[in-house]
DNA sequence: ATCAAGGATGTTATAATATAACATCACACT
DNA sequence: AGTGTGATGTTATATTATAACATCCTTGAT
C-alpha cells in the first residue's frame, strides 16, 4: 500500500495528506509574511484565509460569505471581497479565473508562476510550479514582444484519485471510459480536408 | 517602412493588417464549418460573430448585447449568451476567462489549444498557437496524473504596439517606463531568507 | 491631549455577469 | 395533420462583484 500511494502524483490523496499539517503550515507562513512586509493578517482576513484553507477545493465568494457567516451574522459581500484581494495581493491565495472561484497558494513564501490543474470531478485545484512550462512560455512573450505582467494557466481535467475512484465504480457498473460524459479540448479538426 | 513593420511581431499592427479581410475570412470559415457539421449558422449567431469580430479587443456580453440591440431592440441577455454557447462550442470563438469577455478565434478551422495574449492598454488579445508551450504542458500533466479537457492559458500584459505607442509618449513627457503603472505578477520571494 | 492621516471595517445600494424556466415558432419528416 | 427537434422569445432571478460613504481605531505629529 505504501508503495502504491508513495507512487502517486497527487498530492492531496487522503492517505499521505495530513491536512490539519498542510494548513497550519499555510497559516504560519501567511503570519510569517504579513509581518515581514508590515501588513496586517486581522482577524477578517485569516478567518477567511481560514475558510479557504478548509479544502483544496477552490471555493466561490459567497459560499466563504455563507461560512463566515456562522461566526459573524452581519458579514456583507464587501468583507469577503476586500479579505481576498488582500490575500490574493500578497500571494496568499489564488483567483481560479475560469471557476470565479478562490484557493490556497501552497507555495506563497517563493515567487512563482503558477500552473492550475483543476478537477471537474471533485474540484479540487492542483497547483505546481511547472518551471519549464513558464520558461517555454516566457520565450512565446519575448518572440511576441509581449510583456507579460501575469500568468494564468488554468487547466480543466480530472485528477488521478477521481480517475481511479471512477475506475472502481467503473469495474462494478461495466462502464470503461470516464470521458463519456466529458467533452474533449477540441473535437473538430478541418485541417486535413 | 516596409521591413519595419515586417518586423512586427504584433500581427495586428494597422500598417499590415487589412481587417476587413480579416473578418471575411474569419466568417467564410463559420459559415462552412458549420455547414459540414451540419449546425447552423443562423442570422443572430453570424450577428454575435460579426460584432466580435468588429475588433481584435475582448468584448463583454452586454456590451455585444447593446450593440446587438441597436438592430434588434427587444433582444434579451438569452439572445447573447445562446449566441456565444453555440460560437465557443463551434470552436469560432473564445471566452477569456480572466475578463468575462469573448473573442474571435483566428484559426478555428484547426484542432489547437491556445495562448492568449490579452494587453492591459488596449484590451486586444492575440492568439497564438504555441505547440511548445502545449507540448510541454501535456508532459506536466501526464507526469501529474491529469487528463486535462480544456486549457486556456492566458497572459496578461501589454503588447509591443502599445509598448511602442508608450514610448513615443515616454518620449515626449520624459518618462521612460511603462511598468510604473503597473503590478508584476510577482513581487515578493522570501525563499532567500 | 488633541488632532490629523491612514488603514480597516460597517453598511447600503447597485452594477455586472449569467442562467432557469417555460412559451412559442419554424421546419422537417411521417 | 401529427410529432419531434432546434432555435428563439420572454420573464424572472441567480450569481458575482463593486461603489460610495460612514465609522472606528491606531499611530504619530504638534
């Protein structure tokens, strides 16, 4: 088993993944950082950072709004929105831009290009550094002349635990292909007429 | 002149770029890939894609729907979006997600992902095909585990004609940079420490 | 000790983006 | 004529996000 899970990618398997670990140490770091720029992590803003860090799942604004709620009955829109653009200011957390949504940084304490990989099954967002990618990239810009001021690459897909929970449902239902419900990329291609 | 501007990479630079053409071939390829796949092309989705088509800027949907409605007065935000639902499955245009606002596709006769170029001056997007890029994304996502069904990488900057029409500016009011105004993507690394 | 300045929050209202749900229409096939 | 399908019309509403202005709190200068 060990070996099995030590072998897979993903890195929120519940298996290997101490999530209480995983946020404390996104909490700390968080701290660490508002200190060391002079800004203010208030009690709004870690609650929400909080929140977000409840899953790996990238979470819309008003269902962090509903969740705050619990604790500050009269919480408006205003207060989860001014929170996330302090945090997405200072690296803290992501925009999911094609999701509207939002999700922890897990590397918040280096500069980095992110690459999103995002679960259309469990929703669940991916994040990697992808070094390579964004060093092929900066060469597409620089042959552009485009000056790139941010980078988002977001890709829609399935992650290996649901393509394998899928599988085992798969094995008892007959079925042998999760993409029967999914439409691919790009499923037309005239070029060879 | 001529070798100047043939140095542009920017391929929408009003020197070399005849938009009319551009649009025309834009809407024959609609119409006959539409045609072969037997759907239809009706008069209100040939409208929507025209009045994208008007420029190479991301346009909102409501935006569209005003204009769409100095035509057709009693037209209804349903009009637009059934509109860009049929375009962007058809492939014909694109929806950039970090604006909420859609685009034409210029080479939707062939499969391709895409990178997007959107410039923060001038709000117009240049589509480039980039297999390098794509091909090293798909080796991110085998090594991650991922089938990936849609990618949509998107860059935010400002592109070389803007740069240009920036520094003749510059050059007149004394300023020499035009990132003053703005944020990079990335401002802070503590991985140093 | 006041007072001004700046940042954070509270509060109300509204803007901007997008979809649901159901009715109707038009055409094609039988 | 009857039926099915895809497109459109229409009304209403959901979802996402911001504007504008008031208040409060801390800090530092006078």
């Amino acid at each position: 088993m060990t070996t099995l899970t030590a072998a897979l990618p993903n890195i929120f398997s519940t298996l290997e993944h101490d999530h209480k670990k995983c946020v404390s140490k996104a909490l700390d770091t968080a701290q660490h950082l508002c200190v060391v720029r002079g800004v203010q992590l208030t009690p709004i803003r870690l609650q929400v950072l909080e929140l977000i860090w409840d899953s790996h799942k990238a979470v819309k604004a008003y269902d962090l709004l509903d969740r705050f709620k619990l604790q500050q009955q009269a919480a408006k829109p205003a207060t989860i929105y001014r929170a996330l653009d302090f945090l997405i200011e200072q690296g803290l957390i992501h925009r999911v831009e094609s999701l509207n949504a939002f999700v922890g940084c897990n590397c918040s304490e280096h500069q980095h290009e992110l690459l999103l990989l995002i679960c259309k099954h469990c929703h669940e967002v991916d994040e990697r550094p992808a070094p390579k990618v964004m060093a092929v990239l900066s060469e597409e810009f620089s042959q552009a002349g485009f000056i790139a001021y941010s980078k988002a690459i977001e890709a829609q897909g399935i992650c290996l635990k649901c393509q394998q929970s899928q599988d085992e449902q798969n094995s008892l239902t007959g079925r042998t292909d999760l993409s029967v419900n999914l439409k691919p990329y790009s499923v037309f291609d005239l070029s060879q007429d």
